[in-house]
C-alpha cells in the first residue's frame, strides 16, 4: 500500500515571484493540453506512439502509481462522482496511473495490455444536456484502464457509459491507444459521441477543440458513434444537410469561440509542421491526421513537446518564449508523457513510459517500464492538491535535488531556471539531451538483458528495469545541480 508524505517546510516566497506566478494564473487558460499519436507504421520501431502535456494552471501536484489486478467482491458497487452507481468488474487490470489531487479531468491512465488513455478538454455548443444520476465524468478514465483489454474495446465502454449516464462536463477528447490503434473518442456534453481511429501510417494532433471532421459512419472499422449523432444535431438546428453539405462533426458540436481560438488550431498546426511532407497553411480547419514525411520516434516526439514555434515567425528567441505566445509547451505545463506501445514484447518491457515531471522543455524524460513494481519514491509525494501558499514556499526554496520529492524538485528547478531562462535554457536543453541521448543508447541493450532473464526470473529482469530507470531519475537530479551551480 502506498502511502504518501508532505514535503518538509520550505522557505518564504519573494515578493517578485508572487507577481510573476500571478500573472501566469490570470494568463492560463483552464483547458490547455497536447496530445500526439502515431500509427504503428508511422513510427520507427512499428510501435504506437501517444504522447501528451497535460496543461492546468498552478497550485498542482502529479502523483504516479503503478495498481495491480485486483478481484472484486459480486456486490461491489463503482460510485461516480455525481451520485451514481456501476457494477464493479469481476477483476480490474493492472495500470500506471499518473495523478493530479483535485482535477477532475487531468488523469492519464495505461494498463497491463497496453490500453492508454489521457484526455483534452474540447467544449461543446450543448446547453441543455441530458444526465442520469448525475451522469459521468471524473471515473470514465479509470474505468477504461481498468477493463479494456484493447482500444476499440475502450471506446465501445467509453460509449456506452456516456449513453448510459451522460457525460457531465461541457466537452472533451479522449485519446484512448494500444499497441495496435490509437483512436480519439469526442464526447459532448449529454450523451453524445463519435470517435475515428488514426489510421496506422497517419500521425494525428489535437490541443483543445474537436479536430474530427467528416466521418463515414458506415466504415465501423475506423468510425463509431452514438446512433443519433447526426439526426440529434439536426434536431437541434446546429446542422442542415441541404444548406450545410457533408455532416462535419467538429463544425457542428464545438463550441464556437474553441473552434475559432487560434490559441487550439494554432498549436495543432504547430505541431503538424513537424510532421507534415508539405507546408500546412496555419488556418481554423486542419487535416485530422497526415502521413509523416518520415518516420517518428520516441526523441522526434519530445521535440515536438518542447515546441514554442521555434523557426516560424511566431518565434521571438530573445525573449522567454512562453510570455509571447500560447505554445505547446507552457509553464502550465504540470507533466508530460511519451507511451512506446510495442507489441512484439511482453507487455512488461514493451510498454515504456517515458515520463517529464513540469513543461518539458526546463526537465528531462525518463523511461520506466510497465512491469516494475512501483514508481520510485520521489514520485507520489502528497494526497491533496496544494495550497497556493505551500506551492509558492516548495517552488521558491533554495534547490536542493531530493530524490524523495521528484515533482516538487523539477518544479523547484523550473523555477530557478525561468528566471533566468534565457541564459540557462540552453544548457538545460544540453544536458536534456545528452541525458535522453544516453537513455536511448542504453535501451536496447537493457531490454535484451531482462528479455533473457524474463522467462526465467520475471522479478530479477523487473528489478533490472526498475534499476535503470532510477539511475537516469538520479543522473537527471544531478544534472539540474550542476547547471543551477554553474550559474
């Protein structure tokens, strides 16, 4: 059982930065995430790629944790948040679970066969939405991981929990993957939803408004929907087939001001650039999905984490490029996460997940494997969201590199460094990438190591695994030591 610690008492905060992180609060929009997946033929190793920053303006805290199978009782009930009540399954997956205290809709999720799920807020235009008990929202993740065994299989759960319950939250994207597919699953406010999978050679992106468009709801084998999705807007006046021509899901359930935003298409078609073989004009309208002009990998998609619009007009390098723009990478920026979903290995080794704690671009990613035990210590610090008060006193502190307190030292580093950013971010991002550089080398010589051992000695090729990821964790600590004592 896990149990978690407060961080010890940390110094008072500065006048100065009391105003700089009120500015960021007022700045901070409360839906902002980016997420990315890759086909399984549209990545170098053929492994499905879903990748995502998870946005929410500060006081906050991530948490991770690796649950195992449970079995549970005939008469175990499932309560949601609203009131009401699901049967429990007979038996839950084992998943890893990245937590934040107090957010409803900003927890991510992958299970022991290699089902993932994250999400984006995407508002709706519904006003009057239908529920039952109270509908569902924060528990629709959770329940996913705990019984899907593939993607399809998630959004068909998804689907029905929302028909059944209604979902209870304006609108959202739900990126559901497995080694196999990845999917978006759109819900609207109600019981409403469609979901399409990104085809397999094809690399989709989204921020925080719908990005499906025309849909063939006949083709089950890449559509599916709730029944009525089309005759409902219809109903609605949002949707004349005469006036309006083909049914564009993401024109007529959007909310209007998030489909317009440049603030969402902007960083979509920021991302895309990346990908893209030609130039994608930056317009409101961009294409789902792309086939990339040449393959992706896990250190190909963290560039794309890391994005402020470098190389575009929209990129000012003499300055913090987080105050001049909404970027991909934010300072709302509370966690970021890369899933390899490879097949062709037990699940144990093929599922790496290769977690940053804080916006990427002033931290590092470090890989752990699905098969380990538990996160190390440092990375489940504190049950409950923060007060602003003790978030100001954690981040303000002198640095010191705990390796009991991972999240509030990455965050503590973040701060030093975004003080000074733009004389310190290039050595981080240095140090970032000859760490992440190493990782990768290292990689496939540690995995023939455990795929030796594994049949053998399952726990021995584990603990190999769990070792290597908390050596790169303690080599990151060191490196954020040495770049803040050059200073």
């Amino acid at each position: 059982m896990i149990t978690n610690k407060t961080c010890p008492k940390l110094l008072p905060l500065s006048a100065a930065f009391i105003l700089i992180l009120l500015a960021l609060l007022a700045a901070a929009p409360a839906r902002a995430c980016f997420t990315i997946v890759a086909g399984k033929n549209a990545t170098v190793d053929g492994s499905v790629i879903m990748a995502h920053n998870e946005d929410n303006s500060p006081p906050q805290v991530v948490n991770h944790y690796k649950i195992t199978r449970i079995k549970h009782e005939a008469a175990e009930k499932i309560k949601l948040f609203k009131g009401g009540q699901l049967q429990q399954a007979e038996q839950t997956w084992a998943y890893i679970w990245s937590e934040m205290p107090g957010m409803l809709f900003s927890d991510s999720y992958v299970n022991e066969w290699g089902v993932a799920v994250t999400s984006n807020g995407c508002p709706s235009r519904q006003d009057s939405p239908v529920l039952t008990n109270g509908g569902i929202g924060f528990m629709l993740r959770r329940i996913i991981a705990q019984r899907a065994k593939s993607a399809r299989e998630g959004v068909m759960l998804a689907g029905k929990l929302v028909e059944q319950f209604g979902y209870n939250a304006s609108g959202r994207t739900y990126t559901i993957c497995d080694p196999n597919e990845g999917w978006l699953f759109c819900v609207v406010n109600g019981k409403h939803w469609l979901a399409k999978k990104v085809p397999d050679d094809h690399v989709a992106m989204l921020a925080n408004t719908y990005t499906i468009h025309q849909v063939n709801l006949t083709d089950k084998q890449n559509h599916l929907a709730c029944a009525d999705i089309i005759e409902y807007a219809v109903q609605r006046g949002w949707y004349n087939p005469e006036r309006n021509g083909p049914f564009d899901f993401a024109a007529v359930y959007a909310h209007p001001k998030s489909l317009s935003n440049p603030s969402n298409f902007k960083r979509q078609w920021g991302g895309m650039r990346y990908v893209a073989t030609n130039p994608i004009p930056l317009r409101q309208k961009l294409p789902f999905s792309v086939v990339p002009k040449q393959k992706l990998d896990v250190a190909a998609v963290m560039k794309i984490l890391r994005d402020h619009y470098e190389n575009t007009k929209y990129y000012k390098p003499s300055a913090d490029p987080h105050k001049t723009n909404r970027t991909i990478c934010h300072p709302s920026t509370q966690t970021s996460f890369i899933l390899q979903l490879r097949n062709k290995l037990p699940s144990d080794i093929g599922i790496v997940y290769w977690l940053c704690l804080v916006k990427p671009c002033t931290s590092f990613y470090i890989p752990f494997y699905f098969g380990i035990a538990d996160f190390p210590r440092g990375f489940y610090t504190q049950s409950q969201k923060p007060s602003l008060n003790a978030y100001r006193r954690k981040v303000e502190s002198f640095f010191q590199p705990a390796p009991n307190h991972a999240f509030w030292t990455f965050s503590n580093f973040a701060h030093k460094v975004d003080r000074d950013y733009e004389t310190t971010i290039a050595r981080v991002q240095a140090k970032a990438r000859r760490l992440e550089t190493r990782a990768f080398s290292l990689q496939k010589p540690i995995e023939e190591i455990a795929l030796k051992l594994y049949p053998k000695d399952k726990a021995a090729a584990m603990q190999l695994l769990a070792n290597h990821s908390k050596g790169l964790y303690i080599s990151t600590l060191e490196a954020a030591d040495k770049i803040l004592s050059q200073k």
